[in-house]
C-alpha cells in the first residue's frame, strides 16, 4: 500500500463497521421481510435483496474513501494478489488486518440485528451446501472480483458503488445460492436462525467455493485486462489521505 493512504487503525475501523453494517442490512431485511411476507419466499427475497443493493451501494460510498471499502476477505485477497505484481495494493500484513476486521465486524452485525428485530442469537440450522449452490458461489465471486477490478483498471472507480450494488442485487436471484460472494458474510450469516443464515456445515464449501471463484476472476482479469495489477491501490474506491480528515 503506498504511503498517501489512511493509516491502517483508520482503515481497519471502516471496514470493521462497513462490514457489521453491511451484514446488518442483510440480517436485519431478511428478519423483517419474515415477518412481513411470511408466506412468500419470493417476496422475502425481493425485499432483502432491494435493501442489501442499497445499503451497499451507500455503505461504499460512505466508507470507500478511507479503506477502499472491501468489506470482503476475498477482495482483499485479489487485492494482495495483484499487487504483488506491481508493489501497489494491500501488503500481507494490511490483508491479514482487513480480513480480521470484516470478519468481527460481520459477527457483530448479525448480533445487532437479532438485537434489533429481538430475536435471540443462535446458531442457523439452514444447510446451504448443494453442488447447485457451490457453484453458484464460484459464478457470483467471479463476477465480483472480475466487475471490481475491471472498473479500477478501466478508471471508473466512481461507478464502483452503484455497479457493485446492482451486481450483488442481480446476482442474489440468478444464482441459486443468492450470492453470499463473501467469506466474511458467511460467517457472520452462522450467528443468525433466519432468513439470511447458514448453518456452519455449510460453511467450509461456501468459502472454498468463493476462494475458487476469485481465482476464476483472477484469470479472467489476466485476459481481459492485465493492467488491472497496477490499480490495486484504487479498490474498491480510491482512498487516499487527502481525501479524509488526519
């Protein structure tokens, strides 16, 4: 990471809370849309995934000036990845505190929002892990990873927010496994029995699968645009210092 960046207290604060919010909005409209519409299933996805498009649309907006808005272990991996190449993007120990971050920031935003809607936190019994949904997560990282990358080595880091908000809104329906796209989210996502959760024994399949769709994004990167190494310091939005109080 190059030196005009926020400090790296700063940064893992923003993706710490960037990510409890985003679980939050997730938890939280999937508890809400259990209760409104408790026999639509359809309908219960419409409403969590309009809420979940929106709020990380603003959630990146918000916070991407100081950390770049990750929010995702897996982007943050691509990131190291890539920039390995060029010296730019997060060194090994910048990744190992965003990943540390999103993830408690994940597990607490499912605690919030069992708080909120007072429903007792435990541990999801959802089993989530068919072949049909793993691969639904290898094709909903890929396309993340791939969009992401694209856009910084294009110059269009200013779309990143809405671009990424109306991906993970598409893909929660034309995957079958509604796009989790995140190890950090699944994770949170154990911590609540509803709408959003999974079960823990679902979990190892949903990463690995995520891991290897961020290496079929990585691929796809290379061909596509194999400039894209030389812009990691631009994800998801460029943060630089001077764009944040010191």
């Amino acid at each position: 990471m190059t030196s005009n960046q926020p400090p790296l207290w700063r940064r893992a604060v923003a993706e710490l809370i960037g990510t409890s919010f985003l679980v939050t909005i997730v938890v939280g409209s999937g508890i809400a849309a259990q209760q409104l519409s408790p026999d639509d299933v359809g309908l219960q996805l419409l409403q969590n995934s309009t809420a979940t498009v929106l709020g990380l649309t603003v959630l990146i907006l918000m916070f991407g000036p100081v950390s770049g808005a990750h929010f995702n272990p897996v982007v943050s991996l691509v990131d190291w990845v890539l920039g390995r190449r060029s010296g730019t993007g997060l060194t090994l120990r910048e990744l190992g505190t965003y990943v540390i971050a999103q993830t408690v920031g994940a597990i607490g935003g499912s605690v919030v929002a069992n708080a909120m809607f007072e429903v007792g936190t435990s541990i999801s019994v959802k089993d989530r892990a068919t072949t049909g949904h793993l691969l639904g997560e290898i094709v909903a990282t890929a396309g993340l990873v791939l969009l992401i990358f694209a856009l910084a080595a294009t110059n269009r880091g200013a779309l990143a927010a809405p671009a990424v908000g109306a991906y993970i809104g598409a893909a929660c329906w034309f995957t079958s496994s509604a796009s989790f796209a995140n190890p950090a989210v699944t994770v949170g996502r154990i911590f609540s029995d509803t709408f959003a959760g999974i079960a823990p024994a679902s979990v190892p399949g949903f990463v690995l699968a995520q891991l290897i769709g961020a290496a079929v994004g990585v691929g796809l990167l290379a061909i596509l645009f194999p400039s894209a190494a030389r812009t990691a310091d631009d994800v998801v939005l460029p943060h630089a210092l001077a764009r944040t109080s010191s």
